[in-house]
C-alpha cells in the first residue's frame, strides 16, 4: 500500500519536529535520529583560573571557574580549542542544552541573571557605605576565611557601617564561596578605630 504525498509530507514534518525540537544534546541518539543542525547557547568569558578544553564549568564573579559544591556547572569550555585557556584570558563557554531561558540569538540563563542581579545589589550597597565594590567583595572574604578575626579597619568612615543579611546571599552568588554564620549578633567585617 503507497503512501499518499499528504502522509509523506506528514511524516517528514514529524520527523524534522523530533529532529529539531528532541535532538537530546547530552544524550545518546536513537535509532530514529537523522543528520541535523543546532543552536548551541555560548557566552564569552573571562577564565578565573587554568581551564583545559571541554572541561565542566560554573560562573563565578562574572568569570568561568571550576564546579564548587555552592556553584553547579553551566556549560563546557570550548571543545574545539587546541590549547587551555589561562586565567585572564577569554573563552567561549557553551552552555548546557536546555538551561537558558530565552532564544532570539540574544539569550538569558539563569546564572548570569542571578549574577548581574547580585552585582547591581552590591553596587548600591557600595555607593552607600561608600566603598567600592571589590575592597567589600575582599573584606567579606577576608572575614569569612578568618573566622571572624579580619576586619575592614578603618576611621570614622567605618563607624556604624551596617552589613544587612541579605549582603550574604549576594556575596555566594559573585564569589561562589559559602557563607556560614560566624556571630549570633550578625556578621559584620566593618570596624572603626573611633
């Protein structure tokens, strides 16, 4: 029994839906799957450290870095290249299949967002307590990795400089690093000489 051009035409539409829509990127084809072409998420970024090719990232800082158990990875550093990248330089990251939220060739994903957002809230805050925003980003570190011996010393520009939960929240997403409460009384880096 031959197939009407109408079932033919129907199934090729079928197929090329699959083929286009169910690739399964990061997956193993099936027995059904036919020669495509795919949009691959990529985004341009700054290696915090010595990356090899194809190797797992996260965003951290605005920066590709390694997995961290608080930082999942986001994508891959560019398969095709011949040579790692070094910290500082650039790379593409092509991000996993199915993470970004967007596709116009002008995408979002999720932990850029997260990031861009925390870096606004950061900014504010440093224009506040007139600071910028990497002498906090280090104290806040500085703090932490103490244990809560190391603080932002300074004069009575210090003095009643309040840092409010949430600067904690914001912190892991631009650094990676986990917070963990040091005092009962809220953690605050700042300290004045006054």
């Amino acid at each position: 029994m031959s197939k009407t051009k109408q079932q033919k035409a129907s199934e090729s539409m079928a197929q090329h839906q699959a083929s286009v829509h169910g690739i399964g990127i990061g997956t193993k084809p099936g027995e059904e799957a036919v020669r495509d072409a795919i949009h691959i998420a990529v985004v341009p970024l700054i290696a915090g450290e010595k990356l090899e090719r194809a190797e797992p990232v996260t965003i951290i800082g605005g920066k590709a870095m390694r997995p961290t158990d608080n930082a999942k990875m986001v994508g891959l550093v560019d398969p095709w290249l011949h040579i790692g990248v070094l910290p500082g330089e650039r790379c593409w990251v092509f991000l996993e299949p199915g993470s970004i939220t967007s596709l116009r060739h002008d995408w979002t994903h999720p932990a850029l967002e997260e990031h861009d957002h925390a870096m606004a809230w950061m900014e504010t805050y440093a224009a506040d307590v007139k600071k910028s925003v990497q002498v906090i980003i280090d104290s806040a570190t500085r703090y932490i990795e103490s244990h809560g011996t190391e603080h932002n010393h300074g004069g009575s520009e210090n003095e009643g400089l309040y840092v409010p939960e949430e600067f904690w929240h914001y912190w892991e997403l631009i650094t990676g690093k986990k917070y963990s409460q040091i005092s009962e009384y809220g953690d605050h880096f700042f300290s004045c000489s006054c």
